[in-house]
C-alpha cells in the first residue's frame, strides 16, 4: 500500500465551506448568526497572529466576531469582569481567552469562569469532565481536528492500538480519552507514552496508529515506526533556519523523510493538523450558536 | 521477591482510624462534624447493603450522615427536588444518589444536578474534567482506593508501564488519568484494553503494573502476567457457588491461584480494592467538611 498524506489544509477548506453553507442556510431562515468573541491580553506575537487567523476565520465563514484586547497590565480581577460581561451577553455565543496570560493573572481561574456553555475552546472542567464520561460537549481543537482527519480519510481506528506521545491536558490526555471512547472515531488499544517512558520505541512499534504531541522536533524516527501505520503529527516547534525568509521553520515531532516512506497515512508539517484546529473552533462555534450542546 | 498480598482490609481500617482521630479533633476545636447524605431509591438489594456499609462506616468514624429513602415509584422531577434540597442545605457537606437509578429516571441528569462541591461520589463532570485536568477534586471511590493502596505499599509507579483492563467511566478511564498523571502514585507509561483489543494478552505481558477491572471472572490467567508485575483486581462478580451460605461467591477478574505466585504484589478478592471504596468516600465527606477543595 503506497503512502497517503493526509492533507489537512484541503480538509479544513471542504469543512468551512460546509460551516458557511451552512451559515448561509441559518440566516436565510432568519437564525441567529453565530457570535464568537476573542479576548487577547498583551501583544505577545504567537497569539496575535492566532487570535487574528481566528477572527478572519470566522468572517470568512460568516459568523459575527468580536476581538477584544487587553493591555498586558489588566488585572486579574478586570479579565475575570471581562469574562463575566461575556458571559451574560446574549448576543455572544462563544468565546475564547487565549493562552497563555501574563503570568499574574491565574489561566485555571480564568478558564474556569467561563460559563461552560461559551466555552468553544474546551477547555473548562465541565466540557473535560463531558468529554471523558462520552456526553455531548465542546471539544478541544487539537485532539477535535485529529479525530476528524481519521474520519474524512476513513482510517480504521476500532481494536487498533493508537499510542500517544504527550500527555498535555489540550493533547494527549484528551486524544487518550477519545480514542478509547466506544465511538468512531475511537474504540481503539490507547497507549499513552511521555517524558518518563523508558523505552518509547518498545512501544511506539506496536503502534497502528501514532499520535505525537510531545513537542519535540523530529522526535519519530523511521525505526520507531512499524510498516504500514498512521501517524498523525501535532508537534509545531520553530526551529532557527536559514532557508525561510522569517528565520524559523515549524518542525513537527516526527522526521518526516524516515518516517513517511513506512506510512500508511501521515500528516505533514505544516498542513496536516495544524488547519484543523481553528476549523474545530469554528464547529464549536456553530454548535454553541444552534445552542446544539447545552439547549437552554 | 516473594509475592506480597495486598491487604485492603487492614489499610482501610487505619485510614478509618486516621480519619476517626481527625474527626475528633475537628469537634474538640468545636469544628462541624462532616455530615454525609446518602438517597436510596427503591429496594434493591445490593443497592441496600452498599448503602448500609457506607452510613454504618460514617457513624465510626464520627461523621453524621442522613439516609433518604424513596420509593421506586419517585419521578425524575422529585428526585431533582430532593437533591436541590440537599445542594442546599448548609448542614449537609457531601452527598450521593446511590445507582443504578430506576429506568425512568436519567442517572446522567441526576448526577449533574448536584452540586459539584459536594459530589463525594467524584462523578460530576467538574470533578472528572479537574480530575483529568489534574486539579483539586473530589476523586472517584474505586481509582482512589487503587491509589492510596499503591501508596501505602510504597509501590514505584514512576515510568512503570501500567495496563488497564476495562474503559469504564467509573473505573477503567479515571485509573487510566490519574496513572498517567505527573505525581506519586503515577507518572507510568498506560495502556487501556478493552472489549476491542484482539489480543489483551500480548499486551499484559509487558504490563509492570495491571488494573483489571473488566468484570469478567477470573479472565486473567497465569500465562498473561509477567514475573514480578503487580496486579489489582477490580472486579466483584457473584458467581454462583455451592460453598458459601448465601449460593454465591465475590470473583475477581484474576484467577488468583494462577497469577499470585508471579506477582510482587496482587490484591485479594474480597478483602482488596473493595474495603478501600468506601473509605474513599469517607476521604471526600471529610475533605467537604473541611471545604479543603472548594473553598467557598
């Protein structure tokens, strides 16, 4: 069987393409049109460039944004009143807070006065808690957009042994509890392997299915790879180069050109999960707006 | 190393003694007495007894404890009322609705509609998301029990591959976080197995450390367990017996007299996990009562 990349790039433009079709539908109805809000505190670079894909994202889709920026210096208590504001605004249907906040304002609090039913990013207590207990939720982006590139290139995931590398709570523990679940996709062996592991390789060549999320460039390599198996690439590092004309290139965990050969199915980097995960943001988006999760 | 049995009897009696004397002195500074509620719905047996244990073991340790009884014949709605009630009457620090619920009422929604801060059974989806998230919570009887064994015996978990039979919310998925998790006990490589998985064995074998909580008697032989692993079991199956008085005998889902001999260390069933879930319990109405958790 001769290897597939999973194009990720051209997944996430066929699935916003459906979200605005279906946008399209709901106001032609007279609906309300989707609202999600993004509050952005400080300048740090990575996260204007991420809120602001968000927001475009979200336009070219047709729903309503709003982006709402905090000086670095807000206090914990002001963020917390910002949170609260969106909470009760009616018109709003989710938002997000990105990550990471200075380092004075506490993100476990902050994640946690979200009201749950706003919480698209999925990373409130309830929606973890939902998710891990097989009820309807918000899902969080990354582990969200892994699962749907299974399902768009019908990769067969039941009785497999999926081995996950990370155990991060927006990663690996919600891709574990996922990919257990008995579900499509899902119902696979789940392996999780991280810094303490002794002997990933041991494992790693058992695997079916491999999913990286340790964040470590070029982590995979071809001999920690069985014949024929999927491997889905979450690592992003930026690594210093002298061949873009940015100086950086984003590095995945798995070295591509050993691994790649081996595969079944392998996601590049970038193009492969990376455009997933602000579709997956987008389909929260929607749900929260139909109200589909959490109905009052 | 010769195999060590893991006595749950006799940690859970010291633990009762250790809270039994916190208790005490929580009243001698004139504190409130932790005060558990337990809602019993119908007459099922098993679900009698279960909660006789559990007032019975509030009573020795100090606790107070209130025992609700319904009739099978309770609607949903009432059932909602009653717990309303008990979310919030100020004298009460921790309550449970014992399951399995009547069909007629949705266990999911009656285990939401309590309040998180006083959810001592640990089935709030909070307190699985805080749990998973690696947060202060309200841990679930069965994984906690397994833990504070592991613990007591001063078991090394760190880096150990641990094997979990079963997905369960209540016991299969929980063990698989918190062994995952970053801390003592945990910090082990895990692998979940379930109905799916074509050959559980293979994967037993590499096991250091195995969970087996599948429900299936004596599903794990002595050909699946490698020399010096330690094994807990997790399930109490009745299966019926000419031996004993009652036509039935609690059967784990170790066939014991096979594995013992390789183990470093296995529980008993009965007299394993079972006696450390209802100190479990007890940890929590205690943790409630001194709102260790959820401050306000």
């Amino acid at each position: 069987m001769p290897m597939k990349l999973i194009d990720g790039k051209a997944i996430a433009a066929q699935i916003k393409e459906e979200i605005a079709k279906e946008v399209q539908q709901i106001k032609a109805k007279g609906g309300k049109t989707p609202h999600l809000a993004a509050v952005l505190v400080g300048h740090d670079g990575g996260s204007e460039t991420y809120v602001a894909n968000k927001v475009k994202a979200c336009e070219a889709v047709g729903f309503k944004s709003t982006l709402i920026r905090l000086e670095e210096e807000v206090t914990e208590e002001e963020l917390l009143h910002r949170v609260d504001q969106l909470n009760n605004d009616p018109d709003i249907d989710g938002f997000i807070v990105q990550l990471p906040l200075p380092k004075h304002i506490s993100e476990a609090k902050i994640t946690e006065a979200i009201d749950y039913r706003k919480d698209v990013d999925g990373f409130h207590p309830v929606n973890v808690g939902r998710m891990s207990l097989g009820m309807p939720c918000f899902l969080s982006a990354t582990p969200s957009g892994i699962l749907e590139l299974l399902k768009r290139y019908k990769i067969e995931t039941q009785g497999k042994h999926c081995v996950i590398l990370g155990r991060s709570n927006i990663v690996g523990k919600p891709a574990a509890m996922l990919m257990m679940q008995k579900s499509y996709p899902g119902d696979s062996t789940v392996t999780v392997c991280h810094s303490r592991t002794p002997d990933i390789k041991e494992i790693t060549l058992q695997a079916d299915i491999i999913i990286a999320a340790l964040g470590v460039p070029e982590f995979l390599t071809g001999d920690m790879v069985k014949e024929g198996a999927v491997v889905i690439d979450v690592g992003t590092t930026r690594v210093p180069s002298n061949k873009t004309r940015s100086g950086f290139k984003l590095t995945g965990d798995i070295k591509f050109d050993e691994v790649a050969p081996k595969c079944a199915y392998i996601t590049p980097v970038p193009g492969g999960v990376g455009p997933m995960t602000i579709v997956s943001l987008l389909k929260n988006t929607l749900l929260a707006g139909k109200k589909e999760i959490y109905p009052d």
